[in-house]
C-alpha cells in the first residue's frame, strides 16, 4: 500500500460548480495488493481474473474507468495491443506502393506465417496475407482499397497509426498499474485540474479553446493528483490501467472536440446540439470489439479473395490474426511492430 500524507494545497481558483473535498490522510494500494490477490489466484489453480487488476481506494475508485472488465484475461488484453489493421500495414509497404513492392513485401512474409513453420495459430494470417496480394497486386483494385484505407485512417485517428506507444510520459515507477486519463471530448477547459497538478496536466489548444491533457504521469504526488481529478466539474478524468493508456489516447485523436459553448448550453437544459456521440472509452471499446469478432469475420469472408474496400471488421480480423501469430513470427515478418516499448 503507498500512503500519502496531507501537504498545504497551492491557491488555486475553483470553477463554480467543482466539488473540492477536503484534503486528508488516503490510502490507494495498486501493485502490492494487486499482486497479492494475482499469487493467491495462481496458487490455487485459478488464474487471475486479469493480469491488470488494481485495487483502488474509495476515493479514486469513482473515478476509474476501463476498456477491460474486471473478468477479462491475458488472452483479451492482447488484443489492445498494437497490431497491423490493414493490408499495406500487414505488408509493411506504404499506400503508393507499387505491384512490384507488394510482390517482394508479401514473397518475404510467406514464409513467415506457412502453418507448417508457423503452425496452426498462423492459418487465419495465411489466408489474410493471400488476401492482402490478391487485393494490391491488381493496380484498379489497390486504388480503390488505397482510398478506403485512407478514409478509415482519418476518420478514426486523423491518419495516424496505432504503435502501442502512450502519448504521455511515464514518470511512475515500473511498477505501478495506475494511470491518469483526460476524455478530452468532455473538458470544457475550467484549468482547475492543471492549477492544482500542474506537473501532471497541461492546456492544449483545439480550434475553440484549451483543453486539459495529461501529459507526465505521475509528475505529482498520488494525493494531489486525486484532488485534481475531483476539481473537474464535468468528471472528465479517470484512473485507468497503464496498459489501457494507449489505446485510450490513440483512440481521444479520432474524437470530436465540440464548441464550449454549446456543450454549456446543453449542460444548463437551454438547446443546444445533441452529443457528438463520440468518446475515446466507446472509439477504444469499438477497437476491441472489432478484433473479439475477427475470427468469426474471417469465417465469413472465405479463402484469401481479394477485397475493394477496407473496413473496421477487416481491420479487426487483420489485427487479431496477427496478435495470435507466435511471438517468434511476429518478431521475425515484422520486427517494427514487434519491437519492445519504451
């Protein structure tokens, strides 16, 4: 367990409506009472209900929130890591890519991913490399996949790609589970939380206004980061697993940031435009969603034909075969992706 012991909080000027409690002794305990339940799980014969568990105190539990169930097990979290989702990225070729590129890309992969190198787990990846041939190998139809490609790319994350980096920095211990999250969607840029934790979050201006990120982990003490998350009048800033953090900030690039001042509006009852129905939690929620149900895509589709379009549910089923390769093929047709984190 790490206590934490009350420090003089700094002047800062509270939003009308922030619910400042009062600052006292808190008790969070992430890692060792994590990996105690984690050892009494393995050494009954159950496994762990998942490898990512914390256990939070009162205070910071109301405000956690996950992509993950609490049920979910090693299995399931890999499938929030990053991973190829669409043919040129399972080639490793770019969208101008010519046929001659996809011919050398796709003779060096095959080998990697034959079931009888690889074994059984690489079959669905067989049949979808087949299919990534099938579809740019033919320049019509490479153009016609190159522009839904590009479509989906800026749609879900303004054409950026999914490399399983965080978007913040880690100045926490190795150990530790715990995460800070601003849903940027939902901030109406009050400051408080950067005025009281101003070594965890910063103001980043959108096309409106400024909206509070957080951009160092842990660059504050635990208790001060928790009065700062209960500043926020709009309970737009989480706890969240470390291991859900970069999904959950690939996914905030691919939402709406709306007027200020209309979500004010909305707010107080008076008009207003309807949500944008967009959030970081559903975009990365989706994701997952995509990739549990790639399996029974691949199922549908068929034997390596080629495809004129690509999807969410393609992407999916391209980056679920692709995180059921053994490491081993992964690492080897595809050292780029496969390569540790720092």
């Amino acid at each position: 367990c790490v206590t934490t012991r009350t420090a003089p909080p700094p002047a800062v000027s509270v939003a009308v409506g922030a619910r400042l409690r009062s600052p006292r002794r808190r008790v969070v305990c992430f890692s060792a009472r994590r990996n105690r339940r984690s050892r009494a799980s393995a050494s009954s014969g159950t496994p762990p209900a998942s490898a990512l568990g914390l256990v939070l105190s009162p205070e910071a539990k109301e405000y956690y929130r996950g992509v993950l169930d609490s049920q979910s097990g090693d299995d399931e979290s890999r499938l929030l890591d990053a991973a190829p989702c669409d043919f040129f990225e399972l080639l490793g070729v770019d969208t101008g890519a010519s046929a001659v590129d996809v011919k050398a890309a796709f003779r060096k992969l095959q080998r990697c991913v034959h079931p009888d190198i690889a074994g059984a787990a690489a079959e669905p990846l067989a049949v979808l490399l087949n299919s990534a041939y099938a579809t740019l190998m033919d320049d019509i139809v490479r153009e016609a996949y190159k522009k839904t490609v590009e479509a989906s790319r800026r749609v879900f994350a303004n054409g950026s790609l999914f490399d399983g980096r965080p978007v913040s920095k880690w100045n926490g211990p190795d150990t530790e589970r715990a995460a800070v999250f601003v849903d940027e969607s939902a901030c109406i840029g009050c400051k408080s939380c950067t005025l009281y934790a101003p070594n965890t979050f910063e103001m980043v201006e959108d096309f409106n206004a400024g909206r509070a990120r957080c951009t160092t982990q842990w660059g504050n003490d635990l208790e001060t980061t928790q009065i700062a998350i209960e500043l926020c009048p709009v309970d737009c800033i989480f706890w969240v697993q470390r291991s859900e953090l970069p999904i959950l900030e690939y996914a905030m690039k691919g939402c709406k940031r709306e007027d200020i001042a209309i979500m004010a509006r909305r707010r107080s009852g008076n008009m207003g435009s309807a949500p944008s129905g967009t959030n970081p939690f559903a975009n990365a929620e989706r994701m997952l969603k995509m990739r549990r149900e790639g399996k029974a895509f691949l199922n549908e589709a068929g034997e390596g034909g080629a495809y004129k379009g690509h999807d969410e549910k393609l992407g999916g089923a391209i980056a679920a075969a692709w995180l059921a390769l053994p490491n081993e093929a992964r690492e080897k047709g595809w050292p780029s992706w496969s390569a540790p984190i720092a």
